[in-house]
C-alpha cells in the first residue's frame, strides 16, 4: 500500500516544482541558445572548409575582361593578357571573343590542359549558365565569367599565398537576441531591383519580396534577391552601422530560408563578408541604398584582417 507524504516531504516537493517552474525559462533559453550555438559554429566551420577549397575566394590570383576579337595569354609582356606566375608558359594560349563566344586556342608547348588531357581550342561555357569549363596550367585554372553582359578570364591559383597564409576568421559573439522573426511582404511577380557591384557595373535582379523586422521599438526593411527560381534560399545585401568599422565597408551577405505563413527567420549571427573583403579579384554587389541600415548590427562576421578597404560609394 502507498503511502501519503508526509507535510515536511509535501513541502520540499512544492518547493521543488516552483523552483523548477520559475527556471522553466531559463531553461527554455538556455536550450535554445545552446541549439542555436551548435547551428553557428557549424556553419561557420562550412564557410571556413568552402573559403580553403580549391573552389575558395582565397584561390583568386587575377581577372582579365576580354576585348572583341583575339586576347593573348601567357606570362610574357608581349601578352594581351599578362600573369607573372611561373606556373604559366610564355605565351600559353589566346581567348577569342566573338559574338557573346569565347573560344580558346592553345598555343603549341603552352602547358594549358582540359580536365588533364593536352588541347589545341576548346568553346568555352560561362559561369552564366552554371557551372564554367575550367582550364589548367600547373596549380593556376582559369575560366570564363560573365557580369552585367561582360566577359572575362578569372583566374584560381590553388598555391595562392591568400589561402595558404589564411588567418582565419572573426565574429561577434552569437547572440540570441540577432535571430528575429521578421514579416515578409511580397512584391507583385516580376520586381526587379536594381544592384551595382564593386567594379561600378550595374544589374537587375529579382526581388521577390521585403523582409521587416522590429528592433528597439523600429520597424526596418531589407529588400531581398532571389538568385534563381529554383534557389531554396532568399539573399540580402545589407550595410549598418557598424560597416566600415568593425565590419568590412562594403557591407555583408546573408542567407535566409524561403519564407513561410508570411514570415521569414532572419539570423545576423550568419551573416558574412563578400569575397571583396578577402580577395580583389572578385566582383561583388554592393548593398542597394534601401539596404543600408542605421542600426549597429553587432553579430555575425567582423572585418577580415589585412583584407583589402573599400566602402560603399
């Protein structure tokens, strides 16, 4: 048979279920912080494994834009375009560009290979439409991009002092209080808006919509990019107060997922430098002016160490 506490056990027992009802919050934020901990630092060892890939903004060695008709390559000073790198031969190649086509036509002895194998011309694929056809010489690759209807040969150095004397990054400390339900408002189909990226070359993109959040009693906005129609994630550029001081000038990227029931989880704690902030050979967009905060954002990604300067026009 059972039986009944006694009233000093009653007593302790009550006592024990308020204190564990009053920390119940606590609790509650303390789980939550520690979810929201693991997902940071996870996604920033990714960002750390995606910078240092062969793939990584840290690889980036030169940007040659192309000219109509024939673009010579090579180490040498009589070249069109001109790479001092001694993985590269004298005289390795020519771009032709010709009506929107870039073909590429190797010069005899030149060292320029296509996945591993010796070419005399191959037709080169853009990073327009996905994925570039990639050129090697050595440890350098070499590719086709395009931007704002331009062409030109980015070039990936895989020994690169950038990615081999790589510092490492910084950030704010994370922080709960920078992961915000925000509301979104959808543009009608079709918006564009318009993005100027670090070079001065302009682009529309399209906006699908706006995200708004509540930060110390205000309301602020962020316009939003979706980069593709299959893209799982929205993009914003943003700049705040805290750019050009404690974070890179030209403003942060962040990802968000696509919204849903109008709402849409914003969380500064991933927010990140452009490639511009590492590298000088890429062509990042700038924050549109409706992008510009004046609110100190204090979380996500500070200033690169010994990255290049630049700030917002």
């Amino acid at each position: 048979m059972s039986r009944s506490p006694t009233p000093r056990t009653a007593r302790v027992l009550a006592t024990a279920m308020l204190v564990l009802w009053a920390a119940a919050p606590t609790l509650a934020a303390a789980l939550d912080f520690a979810t929201e901990q693991a997902s940071v630092l996870a996604w920033r060892d990714q960002r750390i494994s995606s910078l240092t890939s062969d793939s990584g903004w840290l690889t980036l060695a030169a940007l040659f834009w192309l000219k109509d008709g024939d673009n010579s390559f090579g180490r040498g000073d009589g070249n069109d375009l001109v790479l001092n790198n001694p993985a590269l031969a004298d005289a390795a190649g020519t771009f032709r560009l010709d009506g929107g086509s870039v073909r590429f036509v190797a010069r005899a002895h030149g060292g320029v290979t296509l996945d591993g194998e010796p070419l005399d011309a191959v037709d080169l694929k853009s990073d327009a439409g996905g994925e570039p056809t990639v050129l090697a010489s050595g440890p350098l690759r070499f590719f086709v991009i395009e931007r704002a209807g331009r062409l030109g040969v980015r070039v990936r150095d895989l020994n690169n002092p950038h990615r081999l004397r790589f510092r490492g990054l910084q950030y704010f400390p994370i922080s709960a209080r920078w992961v915000l339900n925000a509301r979104f408002e959808p543009y009608p189909p079709g918006k564009r808006i318009r993005i100027v990226n670090l070079l001065g070359m302009e682009e529309e993109q399209e906006s699908p919509g706006a995200v708004v959040f509540t930060r110390n009693g205000r309301d602020y906005r962020l316009d939003t990019v979706r980069e593709s129609p299959q893209e799982p994630e929205l993009f914003i550029m943003f700049a705040d107060g805290t750019s050009g001081q404690e974070t890179y000038g030209a403003g942060r990227f962040l990802h968000l997922p696509l919204p849903t029931d109008g709402t849409a989880l914003l969380d500064f704690n991933k927010a990140y430098n452009p490639p511009c902030a590492l590298n000088d050979f890429a062509t990042c967009p700038l924050p549109p002016p409706q992008n510009r905060l004046k609110l100190r954002v204090e979380a996500g990604e500070l200033k690169y160490a010994g990255g290049p300067v630049h700030s917002l026009p």
